[in-house]
C-alpha cells in the first residue's frame, strides 16, 4: 500500500511490504526520501551517503547532531533491508514518477538540509550512539552498585534551582550549598556509602555544569576534590567488582566534557596496581574501538589519550611505540607526555623511538619534528656513554 497524500512527518507510513515469510517490513517516509537520495544522488552507494553526513560531524553544534541522528537512521534501514533480502528500489517501486519528483524535492530538504522539526525526528534519530553512551556514562552503572547512586541523586539536584543560571559571583554560594551537603552525609558514612554519595555528585554536576558561570573555577576545584577523593577510596571495601568501578568510571571520565578531571587523571592512573593497570588498559582499548566504530571520533581520542596517560605514568614501556604509531601527530601533548617518560627514565632510544613511530602528516606535525629536534639535542649533549650514536633517524 503506498500512501501520496503530501504528508510532511517523515514517521508516517509510507508503504507496507510482505516479505517472502509473510512477515511486513513497514516503511515510512523518511525510508522512502533516504532510498530516492541513495539511488539519485549517491549511485545507490551506502557509504557515499554516510560519508556525506560523516563530514557534518566534525563540529559540535545542531548540525553535527542532525548528521548523527541521519547516520544512525542510515545505518538502521541499511540493516534492515540486508535482513529483509530487500533493495531500497523495492521501496520504490509502483510510485508514479510525478509522486517520485515530489519527494525528491522533499527528501532534498528534509534529509539533506534537515528541514524538520524537533518532533518529526525518527527513534533512530532521537536515539543515537552518542546520546546512549553519555547517558550510560552519567547513570548507566548504576544499578549494579551494592547501593545505588539515585540515594543521593535527588538531594544534589535539588540544590540546583530549576531553570537558573548561576553567575560567576553566585558560584560561590553554590559551591558551599554543594560542600556543605557532602560534610553534612559523608560524615557517618561507610565506604559503600562513600562511593555512592561521590559517584553521585560527580554525574550531577556534570548535568548541571551548562547551568553555572565556572569563570572563578570553584565548583570545578570542588569537582576535582571529590574524584580524588572517590578514586582514592580503599577498593577492597567497596563491593563492587573492579570491573564494574573501573568501566564506569573510565566512561565518565571518557564523556566529562568540562576538563574537571584533567589535571587529577595522572595521579589517578599512577596510584593503579598492576593487575589494576591491566584492567584498565583492557577497558580503554574497547572504548577507543567501540566508540571509532560509532563515529564517535571525539571521545574515542580521549580514550586513546588515557592508554596513552596510563602506559607513561604505569611505565609499560613496551606498549610506548605501538601506541605512539596509532596517535600520530592530530595531538600533540600525548606524544609528549610518553616522550617525556621514556627520558626521565633513561630509555633515550625510546624516547626517540616514540616521535619516530608518530611523525606523519597532522595537525601538529610541524611542533611534534620541532620537539623531536631538540630532543636529539638534549641526547646529544650527554656524557658520551649516554649518547645514542648512528641510530637511523628519518
């Protein structure tokens, strides 16, 4: 059944087609514009199409969200149809080519320009990737702690007044209501407890953060006290398995958009044991691939520059060049920063050896060679049993 009334909510129904096991596959408009732009404008070529939007997502704004939103309907009908044995051309066949001409035009602005309202985006649309892995990293673990979070929860919110925006001067006062609140229930606490009251903390005034002047930076020394505190909890007394402590935590700090965790992460990632290191290693590594397969470049880097952060400060040498290689030059402190550890402790060829494997066109190409030439300098100038002579630097 095809519907050519000239409805404008790409939700509504389109078409249904009974498939071979008799079963229905139910199209909808937004189905209908995706096929006639695949067909018309990108040779039937899935990732042409993606691509397309892909490129939209560089920058953090509406656009990149409609683009994401697009991408993941994309990737829901391409399932689908490989599922179903259906071509998007089966979508449009019976269509007059009046009917067709329409909605090209409409699919041009609906799908390309994202002329749409809020309220006509599809569940795929709403529900994207990046929404349900920042959702999970606020409040998504929460249920397998022996006590839940949400006990706290509902008390911090409410310190925040609905619909204010708190002024840099007002900082002030929030950030005691805040402290005030922690000393007054931390106090008779036990551990469990702890944990629960900070993990709390750490997710609500991440969601209240666009909410809050943070110019004079109180509510951020305030947030960096309370991690601290929270990583610094003794672990054999929290029932909850490592596992679980470590993947929510690792995803929050992967999702805080606010460098409230910063300057605390090194000390965090040193004070692991090694058993610890090598969980959290193990972590990354399947957040840094998870989220580069979701298109979500941005947070899987920062996933990368934690590996990056927890091989320096762990002083797991050997993984120094093979990461070195997969960062490249698109940033440049983390290059740096496992340069840096490797000459502190003496490995002068790895320190080399790190820029090396590195060095390839990107952003910071020109500063990361720069760097690179002064250290072969500083190698140079050692005692002479130090020096790294005749080494094939390119």
């Amino acid at each position: 059944m095809t519907n050519d009334s000239n409805l404008s909510d790409g939700n509504d129904p389109y078409r249904e087609i009974i498939l071979p096991d008799k079963s229905v596959f139910y199209a909808t408009y937004w189905d209908l514009w995706i096929s006639i732009l695949l067909s018309a404008q990108f040779g039937g070529d899935w990732e042409s199409m993606l691509n397309h939007f892909r490129e939209q997502t560089r920058t953090p704004s509406w656009q990149r969200d409609h683009a994401e939103g697009m991408i993941n309907h994309l990737g829901h009908l391409r399932r689908t149809l490989e599922k179903t044995g259906l071509a998007t051309d089966d979508l449009l066949k019976s269509a007059t080519p009046d009917f067709l001409k329409k909605q090209k035009a409409k699919a041009k602005r609906k799908v390309l320009e994202f002329s749409f309202k809020e309220q006509e985006r599809s569940k795929w649309m709403i529900e994207t990737p990046r929404r349900q892995r920042a959702s999970r990293a606020l409040r998504g673990y929460w249920k397998k702690f022996p006590i839940s979070p949400l006990i706290f929860a509902a008390d911090l919110v409410a310190i925040f007044k609905t619909g204010k925006y708190y002024l840099e001067k007002e900082s002030f006062k929030l950030e005691s209501k805040l402290s005030n609140f922690l000393t007054k229930k931390e106090s008779h606490l036990d551990v469990p407890s702890q944990l629960t009251l900070y993990r709390a903390f750490l997710t609500v005034v991440l969601e209240n953060m666009n909410g809050v002047d943070v110019s004079y930076g109180v509510i951020g020394d305030l947030y960096e006290s309370v991690f601290e505190t929270y990583y610094q909890l003794d672990r054999t007394q929290i029932n909850l398995p490592l596992e679980t402590y470590f993947q929510d935590l690792l995803e929050l700090l992967i999702w805080e958009d606010y460098a409230l965790t910063y300057r605390n992460q090194p000390d965090f990632f040193a004070s692991l044991s090694k058993s610890e290191a090598l969980l959290v290693e193990a972590i990354l590594r399947k957040q840094w691939q998870e989220l580069a397969d979701l298109g979500l470049g941005y947070q899987s880097q920062k996933a990368l520059t934690m590996l990056g952060l927890l091989y320096a400060t762990q002083t797991m040498f050997d993984r120094f060049v093979p990461i070195a290689k997969d960062m490249g030059t698109d940033a440049w402190q983390r290059i740096t920063t496992l340069s840096g550890a490797a000459e502190k402790h003496k490995q002068y060829d790895l320190a080399l050896g790190v820029y090396e494997a590195s060095l390839r066109p990107g952003m910071h190409e020109d500063y990361l060679r720069k760097e690179y030439e002064k250290l072969k300098e500083r190698i140079q100038k050692l005692p002479k049993k130090k020096k790294i002579l005749q080494r094939n630097i390119k």
